[in-house]
C-alpha cells in the first residue's frame, strides 16, 4: 500500500518558538500538531478541515524579524485568524490551540533591543530632578544658597552632625507653639546647578492656568482636539518648554537677581517654615560672625565636634551667598537681618508700631527743632549782652502784684490833665517814682525844658515815666517794635540790641517764641490755601491786639502775658 504524501511547513512566530506539522493526507486522515515552544514539544490535533487560502493568510501576517516585537494591529489579525481556524464542534481543539497561540503576546519582561533601559537612578533623571526642584520651590518659603568646592563625604557629614545638633537646641518660637518641631525637617541638600535654575524659571514665569486658557482658547483643530482630552500644562509639558524658551526675562525680577548667585557648585539649606530662631543657629554654624555678635561661633566648651578637623575643613570650603525668602531675594546681610529678628515673627508687629511711632515723634522734634535752636541761640545771645547783676533777681517780679490784677487800675495817671490843674498837683503827678526795677535805670527827661511854662498838648506822652532803653528810643516805642518789626526776627534783632530794658525784653522775648510757633504752624498748613489766609488774619490781629497791651501797659511796666510762652518769656527774663 502506497504511503501518502506528506508536506512540510516551518512557522516563525516572535523568534520565540517553531511550527513545524503535516500536510494533511488525501483521505483527510487527522495526522498530528507538533508544537515546539522553547525547546519543549506539545503534540495536539488538529482539525481535519483548514482551507489552503486561509493558510497562505496567515503566513504573511505571521512572518516577522526575530529581532522586534510583532506590530499590535498584527498581532490582533493573527489572533482573530486563530481563533477562526479553532472553531470546530469539539472544546479540545480550541482550548489547545488558545493554549499554543498565547506566545504571540511578549511577556511583562520583554526589553526590545532597540531602547534599552535606562542604568540611571529614577531621582538623578532630569526630569525628576526639575519636578523636585519646583516642588521644593513652590512649598519652600526659605533657602539658603551655598557655593560649595569639592567638599569630602566625610566633611558633609560632620557638617551635618554639627547642625542637626545645634538645631535640635532651639526653642520653639511662641509664634509656632502648638505645631511640630522644624529642626527634623531642616536639611542641606546638594542642587544640579543647571536644573535648578530652569526649575527657578519655571516657578517664577510659567503659569499653568494661564496656558491652559490660552489654550483653549484657540480656534486651531489640533488645540481643540487637545482640550477635549485635556491640554498638558505640567512643568515637563510643550507649553512650558515653549513659554521658556521665548522667555524675555525682566531685569527688576527675583529670578534675575537670584540668577547671578546660581553658578558653579550650589547647595541649600532648606527650611520648611520662616524661623528666624533656627536661621540664627544655622548660621552660626555655616556662616558664623565675629565674636560678640548674635552669630558668634559655637563655643568649643559646648560643642567640641564643631572645632573637629573635617567639620572645620568642610566650612571652610562654604560660602553664603544668598537666599530666598518668601519669595523674595535677600544678600547675606538681608539673611543676617531676618535671624536677628528678635521675637521671631511675633517680634515684627512690635517693630512694625515702633517703626510708626518713631516716624511721628521724628517729625514733631523735626518741627520743634527750629523753634528750640533759635530759643536757645536768643538765650546765649541775651546772657552774653545782659547787664551785670549784683544780686539775684527776683522772682515776684515776673508777677503782678498780689493786691490788684492791675497795677494800673489802682493808679494811674492822667495823660489829659485839665487846663486849670494845679501846677504844682501836676508837677507831683509827673515826678511820682516808677516801680523798681531789676537794674534801676535813669529817668529820662520829657519835661518842658523853660522853666514854668506850660504843658503842651503832647504832655499826655511827654509825662510817662519811662527809662533810658539802648537804642535811644521811647520805652512803649521800642517795645511795640517787637510785635510790628516782623516778628519773630524783629524780636530776636531786640533781644540782642536791647541791654538795659526789663519791660522791652520781656515783650521781646514774648514775641519771639510765640511768632515762631505761629510760623510752625504756617508750615505745616501750607498746604491750604483757605488756613493760610485765615492764619494771616488772626497773625495780624495777635500782632495789633499786643502792640496795643505793649502801648497802654508801659505807664506802669505791667506786663501782658499770652498763655504759656507770656510765662516761658517771665522765666527767661528772670533767669537773666
């Protein structure tokens, strides 16, 4: 009996296993399905029924390079092929065959030889290094940057032993009471220059929402296409990278005044909240001042590990340069200012009033200042032209007497006498004695100078009882001079020019502290037009009021004293 004739067939599928069966007979005798799969063979039947067109499909779709993974659209029409060819009335064939075709999917493992992967640690990656930076820039309020030269592991670990041991010393401020301990989150970390600086860019220009809207915005299929799935604004995404790379960079910004600092070797020391506490004992430790200041080094005594070689060695190779608070950019001596914030934030408030008050108490002395230095130049000057005094002077003076408000009131003469007055009567009237003085002072002469004749029609002035004055002028003269001769400088020319006149220097002095006063005030309303004119006014009508008292009182040498500086000018004339 003939032997039927068999054919062969060989499969490729992945590079991963071989096909290898016989062509059915002619009498369609089932002959078995050998499978080889990594050297293991399974033997399996097959169904008497597979149309030759099928077959010369499937060899297309399945042949590939045994060196890259089969396409996902292949690999779907050679699955979908299968499971038409095991489609038979017995279970067995099919399961068998799900079985053996299941190697056409790679495993969870499989690495394609053309993208290796990466050898590199997930955090040293660029990308993951700018996702940390940003994060620690966005949730950070304070670092400090240093520039570090070829510090040895050694050398970075005593630094931080000697920190963290510092640290852990500090109190909790009253402003943090009630919240964890930030010493256990403070830390000195070692930035990729490069990264760090693209992350600070980031955080300080690129706004997600805004690219997002702009985004939307956009009338475009594509970007139209990109919101409805959500468009990419993330720190790593094309719009950031884009943002970046037109980026003009604003010189006033924090970003370009932190650019300079961020060069060469770069670490930081970060805090997780603003501690002016812990930044002053941080920088005692990195960035120590001199002696007796508030970052003085540690002391030996104490800290016996901050003076060890490598500790020593390792700050010696930090340098401050910076920080960054609150968003802000401070130099070293901006970050010496926050640590000795005293009272920690709750210490700012204090300043904050302080600062405040010494603003108002600056511009009263400020103007006080000028009213005070002309007082006292008026003052040297009146005691270095006053008369010499051979007693003390008395005090009552300064006084009217006890036993009337008004000396004038109990007498006063007649500046109009009668025409058949007594000659005599009134020769009496105009001899009568005036009332003593400090520095009694010749009378002068306003008689008629013939003897017996007659008052003139000026004897109401020429009868006054009035003193020898050092300008040579009438007393109520010179003394309503002080009110009339643009006051306060007319004033103060008395003060120095008038020696001998009691009643001339106190209007004087009177004048001269209560105009400039007035002259303050002028200043500080000068604003108004409206309150400088009404000013004007009453200046003048206080002007024409105290010439008048200054006239009318100088029969009696009583004197007119204003509230407070009438009193001020009786002190300092009897000082004199």
């Amino acid at each position: 009996m003939a032997q039927p004739q068999q054919k062969w067939v060989r499969l490729e599928l992945f590079g991963d296993f071989v096909l290898d069966h016989a062509s059915l007979p002619d009498d369609h005798t089932p002959n078995p399905f050998q499978v080889e799969v990594n050297g293991a063979a399974i033997t399996a039947r097959m169904p008497p029924r597979i149309p030759r067109p099928s077959r010369r499909t499937l060899l297309p779709l399945t042949k590939t390079s045994s060196s890259s993974p089969l396409p996902a659209a292949i690999r779907f029409t050679a699955a979908t092929a299968a499971r038409s060819l095991t489609t038979t009335s017995s279970p067995q064939y099919a399961v068998a065959a799900a079985a053996k075709l299941s190697g056409l999917y790679p495993s969870p493992d499989y690495v394609p030889p053309t993208k290796p992967p990466s050898a590199r640690p997930p955090e040293t990656r660029k990308s993951q290094l700018i996702r940390t930076y940003t994060s620690l820039l966005r949730s950070t309020p304070l670092i400090l940057f240093f520039q570090h030269n070829n510090l040895t592991a050694n050398e970075w670990a005593a630094i931080r032993r000697e920190l963290r041991a510092v640290l852990q010393t500090v109190p909790t401020p009253a402003s943090m009471a009630g919240q964890p301990d930030i010493a256990e989150d403070i830390y000195l970390s070692v930035f990729r220059t490069r990264m760090f600086n693209v992350a600070l860019k980031l955080v300080s220009f690129f706004d997600g929402e805004a690219a997002a809207a702009a985004a939307a915005a956009s009338s475009t299929a594509a970007a139209a296409a990109a919101v409805s799935r959500g468009p990419h604004v993330h720190d790593l995404s094309d719009a950031a990278y884009e943002a970046m790379k037109s980026l003009q960079v604003p010189p006033d910004s924090a970003f370009a005044q932190l650019e300079p600092l961020i060069v060469g070797p770069l670490a930081g020391l970060v805090f997780p909240a603003v501690s002016p506490a812990h930044l002053a004992a941080a920088l005692r430790v990195l960035a120590p001042g001199p002696q007796g200041s508030a970052f003085a080094p540690l002391l030996r005594k104490k800290n016996p590990g901050y003076y060890s070689a490598d500790c020593q060695n390792g700050l010696a190779k930090l340098l401050l340069v910076g920080g960054r608070v609150e968003g802000g950019v401070f130099d070293v001596d901006g970050v010496r200012w926050v640590g000795g914030i005293e009272g920690g934030l709750d210490g700012l408030p204090a300043q904050l009033v302080g600062l405040l008050q010494g603003a108002g108490l600056g511009l009263t002395h400020t103007l006080e200042a000028g009213g005070k230095s002309l007082c006292d130049v008026a003052a040297t000057r009146a005691m270095d032209f006053a008369p010499y005094q051979s007693s003390p002077p008395e005090r009552e003076r300064a006084l009217s007497p006890q036993a009337s408000p008004r000396p004038s009131a109990d007498f006063r003469r007649s500046f109009s006498p009668s025409v058949h007055a007594n000659h005599n009567q009134y020769n009496y009237q105009q001899n009568a004695s005036p009332p003593p003085l400090q520095h009694p002072q010749p009378q002068r002469s306003w008689q008629p100078s013939i003897p017996g004749a007659y008052p003139s029609a000026d004897a109401h002035r020429e009868g006054v009882s009035e003193f020898d004055t050092s300008l040579g002028v009438r007393l109520d003269y010179e003394a309503c001079l002080a009110y009339l001769a643009f006051p306060p400088l007319g004033a103060i020319f008395l003060l120095i020019m008038e020696r001998n006149s009691d009643y001339v220097r106190f209007h004087a002095w009177q004048s001269s502290l209560l105009f400039t006063a007035i002259l303050i005030i002028h200043l500080i309303f000068s604003w108004s037009r409206f309150l400088s004119w009404f000013f004007f006014l009453g200046d003048l009508v206080i002007m024409g009021y105290l010439t008048f008292r200054a006239y009318q009182d100088a029969d009696t040498l009583d004197r007119f004293e204003v509230p407070i500086f009438g009193r001020i000018a009786s002190n300092f004339l009897d000082d004199e």
